[in-house]
C-alpha cells in the first residue's frame, strides 16, 4: 500500500507544484496520474522516490515513511522502486547492457560498477529482461543506435533489474508516436498483471487511461481534483481537469 498525505511541493521562488495532495495506492494497481503540462505529475512522481524532496506531507509505504528515511534507508527503498522517464535517461554513448546492468547499482558493490564488472548472474538477468523486451539482440548496441520505442524498452528493463514491488512511469510514452506508445504500455500493463507490480503512471491521452489503467487521479496547478475510476470523468470532470476551453479527442 501507498499512501500519500498532504504532499507540498513549493520550488524556489514561491512556486506551488503540489497542494496538500493525498491519496492511496493498493498493492498491485495499476494508477494513472492526469493533468496538462504543469500540474505537477511529474513532481508528484519524483517526490514519492524523493528524486525531489517534498517541502511538507508524508509518503508511506509498506508502513514505511519515505519522506522522513535516512540515506541509507532511502537507499534500500529505493531498490524496490523502478523509475521510467518520458526522455529514457540513458547513457547514450554505453552499451544497451550496460544501461541494464544499471538497475543493479543499488545491490552491488558500487566500486565494481565504476570499473564496469558486474555479477555473471546479474548479466544472464539482463540478458533476460531484455528477452522479455524484445531487444536482447540490441544487447551489445550502443544505446544511441536504437530507435526511441527501442530506447524506451531498455529504461523498462533497466526497471526490472532492481525487482521492484513499485514502478514509477513519468510520462514513459509523451515522445513517442501512438503505436508505439502502446506497445510500451502493453508492457507496463504485462509487468502489472504478471508481476504484481504496482505502476503509477502520468499520461496525457485518455485513450491510454481507459485502456490501461485500472484508476485515475488527476492535477490542476498542484491540486487534486479528481480521483476515481476512468470511465468515471465525464464531459464535467474533464474540464475540471483540463480546462474550459479543452477538447476531448480520447
């Protein structure tokens, strides 16, 4: 269980990302996080991993207070929980194993990484997620070689190295054209179902949110103004959300 509490965010200059925010996350749900560009999707995502550091309210989860954990604690949190960006976040100029192997980071002696050696059981598990992305013949590929659904899928393995009990998805498909933003939604969806993995994950299009996700909370300029089920934003709800003078296309 994830359970957010009254999370604020306020960035330098007195901007308020976030606005007391709080909702819950059952294990193994599948969560979309709505909103137009700048409603603080993003900066909901980084601060439940404290990628950003929230100015007040709490993240819990598995009766764990991520928000107040030591470094070393956050460290030992943060293996369990997998990240997926909009803009892939890899070294480009590595090998697309390499930037697998990354995920191993928080379970390895981080003096083997800087001289690149890892486990041989580690690289078979890289093998093998990337097997289950379909690109394990890109293994030995530098990463700026593949295309960018390609690109993707290697941050989702990536992911999947550090069996996580969470993934957090920002975005993961917003560069990417809608066939192939599906075919990386399929696997976030297979990882959900399959592995029990909870996912939350920011969309724009609702096409994507009906098809894949089993609830939806959404952000207008840092607050929370809708949490429910997908089919449950009707004409009035979305323009709550996106504004008078938006369209609904999905």
């Amino acid at each position: 269980m994830l359970e957010v509490r009254n999370l604020t965010k306020i960035y330098e200059g007195g901007v308020l990302a976030l606005n007391q925010v709080s909702f819950q996350v059952p294990k193994g749900q599948f969560l979309a996080v709505i909103g137009l560009s700048g409603s603080g999707k993003s900066t909901l995502l980084r601060c439940i991993n404290r990628l950003i550091e929230p100015t007040a309210g709490q993240v819990i989860w598995n009766g764990k207070d991520i928000t107040a954990a030591s470094p070393q604690e956050l460290r030992l949190i943060r293996r369990k929980i997998g990240m997926v960006f909009q803009n892939f976040n890899l070294v480009y100029r590595s090998k697309v194993i390499t930037n697998v192997l990354a995920g191993r980071l928080g379970y390895i002696n981080p003096a083997w990484s800087l001289v690149g050696r890892f486990p041989r059981e580690d690289i078979q598990k890289a093998i093998k997620q990337l097997e289950r992305v379909g690109i394990a013949d890109k293994a030995y590929q530098r990463a700026d070689e593949l295309s960018g659904g390609q690109q993707q899928r290697v941050g989702i393995a990536r992911a999947l190295m550090q069996d996580p009990e969470m993934i957090l998805a920002d975005e993961p498909v917003a560069s990417l054209d809608p066939v192939l933003a599906h075919s990386i939604m399929r696997y976030l969806e297979q990882i959900n179902k399959e592995d029990g993995v909870t996912v939350l994950c920011s969309l724009h299009f609702l096409d994507l949110v009906h098809r894949y996700a089993d609830r939806v909370i959404a952000l207008n300029n840092g607050n929370l103004v809708f949490e429910g089920l997908p089919q449950e934003i009707d004409d009035q709800k979305f323009k709550e959300i996106y504004g008078r003078e938006a369209e609904r296309i999905g």
